[in-house]
C-alpha cells in the first residue's frame, strides 16, 4: 500500500495511525488483519484512519485488530488529538468520529484529556437483544462471574463485572464467552472491575475483536460509570490498567472526561 504511518500508543493499548486527509486510505478487512498481525505484520490493536473534515480538525476511524469497524476508542482518540494538536500548535483538537463529537486537550507533557461525552445507559443505546436495568443485569453471563454487572456504551458496548479478586480469573478464557453471549447483537467489550477505593479500580478488560489489551480508554470510562451507578465509587477515580493509569471523571453535567498519556513508538511505511 506505501502508505507512511506512526506506531502509537496510550498506556500500551496500541495503535498504527494513519494520515488520511491527503490521499484517500480504504484497507480491506483482510489487509487490517494482515496489518495488525504481530507475527507477520506491524502489530496492533486497532488500526486508525484520520480522514478529512468539515468543522473539526479531523474525522478519525477506527478499525479491530479483526478487520471490523468499531465507532470509539478512548485510547486511540487520546493519540489522535495529541497528534492534531502537535500539527496544529494549538492546545484543543475537535475530532469527530462514528459515535460522535469528541474535544481532546493538553493536561499536561504528552498527557491529554478527551471529553468523551455522555455514556448510553438505555438497554437499546448499548444495545442489548432485550430490556434489562443496565444498572446491574439481572441475568448470569458465565458461571465464573459474578451476577448484576453493570452495561453503559460509550459509542462502543462494554459491560463491568464487578470482582473480589481480579487476579483469580482466567479472562482469555471467559473474555471471549461473553463478548459473544447472545445478550449483546454487536458483541460486547467485557470489563473485569475490582475496586480498590472509592477513588481507584483496577481494570482489565477484554475488547472486542482485539482481545486482553494493556489498556482500554472507553472501558475505563465505562468501568467509572458502572461504578459510580452503584456508588462503589465516587463520580472521579483512578483506573489503574495493565499498562498504566488514567484518570476518569463522570462530571455533573453528564459528561465523561478521560486523562492520560499519549505516546509515538516509532515511523514507518505500510507495504
């Protein structure tokens, strides 16, 4: 394809980004996974388009390391911003994306914060294949979870598992069970929460079409909703994941505002 790209990455949740408002860029499903293969291509969890736009300084599309087209990602968007704001020299980026509007800022040396809206919280928003209280699903998903986990979308579907102890849990195992599970129509990102504090949770989480990663930006947001809907949690916490921490913060306004690093592995060229 020769296209140019950089590696990038927030928190190790890692990405090749590609500039797509000069040329047009359109890969196969087939050439993502080639792409994101980490035996034989680049490696990645997802693949990031940044495409042209009326009224914002980019539209940025995400693709699963599966080929599928996904509407959000919270990690990806941090990387995207830092890079628009680099280009631009200002210190706000507006990127518009499948599930919406989204405004990222400087907070600091290579950290940004990206508003990412209000979370869905209706069982037909997330979606789901029938009416439920998203709260806290009165169905058991898999026989080594706990019941009543928590369901919000934030332009993506994720459910929470509430846990005792994390560590204790096979998620590669029961991960791709439930992402699968009939309950959810476009498949499901499967957050594994333990709360710490009433301002700190640790996360893992298993995503959708790209499987355990080392951070997930919009199941940390999730994580925060669930658990302050069941005030396990204050409204602002830390999320510490795999591969670091971020900070997210369900403000009054309903709006959710995720912090963290962004970070440039390396430049090359797509073959």
């Amino acid at each position: 394809m020769g296209r140019p790209f950089l590696k990038m990455n927030g928190l190790g949740n890692d990405f090749v980004v590609v500039e797509t408002r000069s040329a047009p860029f359109s890969p196969t499903a087939a050439d993502v996974r080639a792409i994101a293969d980490r035996a034989g291509g680049i490696g990645c969890d997802q693949l990031i388009a940044v495409d042209p736009a009326e009224g914002a300084d980019a539209f940025v599309r995400f693709r699963n390391a599966d080929g599928e087209e996904v509407s959000a990602c919270g990690n990806g968007t941090r990387c995207v911003g830092w890079l628009l704001m680099q280009s631009s020299g200002r210190d706000e980026a507006v990127i518009e994306t499948k599930a919406g509007r989204l405004v990222a800022a400087r907070a600091g040396e290579r950290l940004v914060s990206v508003d990412m809206g209000l979370p869905r919280l209706e069982w037909n928003e997330i979606p789901l294949a029938e009416p439920h209280d998203t709260r806290a699903l009165d169905v058991q998903l898999h026989p080594e979870l706990p019941g009543q986990p928590g369901c919000v979308s934030m332009g993506n579907p994720h459910v929470v598992f509430f846990v005792e102890d994390l560590e204790a849990l096979d998620i590669p195992v029961i991960g791709p069970a439930v992402e699968r599970h009939p309950l959810f129509p476009e498949h499901v990102n499967v957050g594994f929460a333990q709360v710490l504090g009433r301002d700190r949770i640790r996360l893992r989480v298993f995503e959708r079409g790209a499987g355990l990663t080392r951070a997930c930006g919009t199941g940390a947001c999730a994580a925060l909703v669930a658990a302050a809907r069941r005030d396990l949690t204050d409204r602002a916490a830390t999320l510490v994941l795999d591969g670091g921490e971020l900070h997210v913060e369900w403000r009054e306004d309903g709006h959710v505002i995720m912090t963290g690093p962004a970070a440039v592995d390396f430049a090359g060229e797509l073959p």
